[in-house]
C-alpha cells in the first residue's frame, strides 16, 4: 500500500516521511485513531515505504538508519514507497518476510496466535481495509467470541524479531490493536527498549485508555485525525461512483468514519427517517404498547444497524441544531430539513444536546453488546422525559 491510495491524512503522511529521512523515527510507534480514520493503512503504507528497493531505506549496505544514529537519508529519497519494486509488490500482498502482523485472534486452536489467521488476515484487509475488531472477529467466528492477544502471540513475536532479516534489512511489526493485549504484553517490554538493530514496532489503537501503561509509555505518539466530511465524500465519488448528492448525504452520516460510509452506502436501502418517525410517535403520542412493539421490531436488527439508525438521529439533531442557531442546514436533503425543522418545533437546543448525549451513550453500549430492547426501552424513556418534563439532566 503506497501512501498516495490512502484517504486525506496529507498532514500525517508527511510527518511519517520527514521523520524518516530526518532520521528520527523512534523504533516503537503508536498510531492511535478513530474507527474508520486510516490508522492500519497508514501504519502498512509506512511499512512498505520503509522496505521499499527504490528508497534505499531497506539496504542494509546503506550506511544510514531510521533511527537516529547516522547521517540524513540521500536528497534523493522518494516521497513514497515505489508500488514496483518485488518488496513493494510483497508489502502490498501482505507476504512480505521481514512484515510481520499482530492482531486479536480466537482460542479456535491450540496455543492461538496471529500465524494461525494469516491467511484469514490477509483476506480480511484486503476484503474489509476499513474494519474493525468486530468485523475481524466475526469473520473468524459466527459465535459470540471474545479476540485475545495471548502469552503464546507475545512468544512469538520475540522469536520472530530476534531472527535476521530476510530481505530488506528491517523488521518490522504491526500489531493492529493492542487494546486486546492485557499484562502478557510485559513479555515484550524489553525488546521495545532494547530492540535488535534495524526494528520497528507499529502499534495501531483506537482507544488509548484500554492500552497497558507500560507500553503506552514506550512509544512515540502518531495521532490520526478524523477525517474532514469533504475527503469521505470525494472517496465515495472516485473511488464508487457515488453520486454528488448521495456521497454529500452519506460523509454527513459517516463523520469522517470510512467503515462506517461503506457500511451505509451497502445497506443504503434501509428508511432510517420513517423507522425513526415512527419511534418518536411511539414515544410522545401512542404510548407504552406502541414502543413495545417498536423496539421488538429493531431489536431484530443487527448491532451494526443498530448504531447506524442512532448515527442518523443524532445527524437529524445536529442539523436541527445547526437550523435554530445559524438559521442554515448546509448539506442536508429536503426530508432531513423537514425533519429538523419538526424537532425544533418539539425541543428547545437545551433540549435537542441532552438528547444527543443519551444517543452518544447508547452507541457506547451497543458498542460492549448491550441488550438491544433494555437499551432501547432506556432510551425512549429518557427522550420522553427529556422532552415531556423539559429536563435536560440525564436519568441514570
């Protein structure tokens, strides 16, 4: 993957590649971003931009290094991986011998660790480059599942670094989510100190507070920005034939998530407006057995769905936010301003925010697999209250 096929992060591309040929790259990396952000394609890119034959980066006969210890990389130093050369074609196929991955895997086998699901990775970035540990997981499993980074994948990853490089004079890790790595991840403690000469470790998180401190403090920062709602709208355009409209409607959705815009331009289908008319008449107008028989209904959907039903409700309230406060829906459709412009008939702004909160919440146990009818019957008991009794505190 060169950095060229990646979307946006301009800003972090560059910084990945000054410090690379200003030789100042520290040897344990934390590339912490969002779902969706890029975080796992900029680390790959990074990988193959640092074996690339072209760049000179990966000859061990060149009297420089990434880390600090030698004079500057030549002026001629590309600004991306080649895409050409045999090391570039092998990092882009995810075989490359001195590439190594480290990711969540399942006790579907004895002593589990990464090797075990290489093939099922490989498939996995390439058929899904926007997922997350769910979708991975899930693509390993139909049962519910929990992913681990075992004592047994720590091992092995010592085993693995230790050895001498293959090809390129580097060896490299990328262990995509290292929130799943629990106190076993001491084992690898002193080789991120200590590491052999020419290693690079590339951790990729979406949640800082959930990785171990003693690793987290071993590394050097990289953070990923989300990405604007304009990049997420030029990629459905370019890279899907998206039209204009749609893809604007669409990136307002996503909010910089690309997982997310995929996940809603294949199930595009799905009429989250009248699903969502239907709940609020259920909640403010019909009563107690008409939410019964709602949330039965979504409660048949899955967790996805779940959150992208949530996602566009709060995208209805930011628009009627938007409406009340600077008299303006900029982006949004004709279906969505009518909708907005109801609910700020319905609440106050006060109002609209604590409603956006409860959702925001919502999302964050649909997240941890919360029961959908208790979440949802939670749910609308606080949007009553909220708006019945005009209260803005959050009822716990």
């Amino acid at each position: 993957m060169q950095f060229l096929s990646i979307v946006g992060q301009e800003s972090t591309k560059e910084k990945l590649i000054s410090l690379v040929s200003q030789n100042r790259l520290s040897h344990a990396l934390l590339f912490l971003g969002k779902e969706g952000s890029g975080s796992l394609e900029l680390a790959i890119a990074l990988a193959q931009y640092v074996v690339c034959e072209k760049n000179k980066s990966g000859n061990p006969n060149q009297e420089h290094s990434l880390f600090g210890d030698a004079p500057l990389l030549p002026k001629e130093y590309l600004n991306d991986s080649c895409g050409a050369c045999p090391s570039c074609k092998k990092a882009a196929e995810h075989i490359h011998p001195d590439i190594h991955y480290s990711f969540p895997t399942i006790s579907t086998v004895d002593k589990a660790k990464s090797s075990d699901f290489i093939v099922e990775w490989r498939n996995f970035l390439n058929q899904t480059p926007f997922g997350n540990a769910y979708d991975w997981i899930q693509s390993l499993s139909s049962e519910n599942k929990q992913g681990n980074i075992t004592t047994y994948e720590c091992e092995d990853i010592l085993r693995k670094l230790n050895l001498k490089s293959f090809e390129s004079g580097y060896k490299i890790l990328i262990q995509w989510m290292p929130e799943y790595l629990g106190n076993e991840g001491n084992k690898l403690l002193k080789m991120i100190e200590e590491p052999p000469p020419n290693t690079l470790f590339i951790f990729v998180a979406e949640d800082e507070s959930r990785i171990i401190s003693t690793i987290l403090s071993r590394t050097q920062l990289i953070k990923i920005n989300r990405l604007e709602n304009e990049e997420v709208e030029q990629w459905l355009i370019e890279k899907h034939n998206v039209p204009v409209t749609k893809a604007r409607n669409i990136a307002s959705l996503a909010q910089g998530n690309l997982r997310e815009a995929s996940q809603i331009l294949n199930q595009g289908d799905d009429d989250w407006n009248e699903l969502l008319r239907e709940w609020l008449n259920a909640i403010l107008r019909n009563g107690p057995a008409a939410q019964v028989k709602w949330i039965e209904e979504i409660s048949k959907q899955g967790r996805e769905k779940h959150k992208q039903f949530i996602g566009y409700f709060i995208h209805l309230l930011g628009t009627a936010l938007h409406e009340n406060i600077m008299g303006t829906s900029e982006g949004a459709n004709k279906t969505e301003v009518d909708f907005a412009q109801r609910l700020n008939k319905l609440a106050a702004p006060e109002q609209l925010e604590a409603i956006v909160k409860e959702l925001d919440r919502a999302t964050y146990y649909i997240e941890r697999n919360a029961n959908p009818k208790m979440l949802f019957m939670a749910l609308s008991i606080k949007i009553y209250h909220i708006i019945k009794d005009k209260s803005v505190i959050s009822i716990n």
